[in-house]
C-alpha cells in the first residue's frame, strides 16, 4: 500500500512539473510575440521606422 502511495505521488510530481513547463514556454512565448503592448517586451515598444522612398 505505501508503495503504491510513493508511486503515485511520483506521477503527480511529474505532472506538476510538465505543468509548470507549458505555464513558462506559454508566457516565453506570450512575451517574446512582439506586439510591442507588453511590459515585458523590452525593446521591441519602439515602433519601426518608416521605409525610405527608392
């Protein structure tokens, strides 16, 4: 019985850890998508400049 208990609660650390790791690529990629609205996008908030004229 505790056997089964230690495995269990083993995949359910696995699962909280795959978890967190979508959570963080999710807001990676939320941040980085360059929209430019975000506080946490740094530098990319400065708007491009217009092309020059050939």
């Amino acid at each position: 019985m505790i056997k089964q208990k230690r495995g269990m609660s083993a995949w359910i650390w696995i699962l909280i850890a795959l978890v967190l790791i979508g959570v963080g690529i999710g807001i990676y990629f939320l941040v980085t998508s360059g929209n430019g609205s975000s506080i946490f996008s740094g530098g990319n908030s400065i708007p491009q400049p217009p092309a020059l004229p050939n």
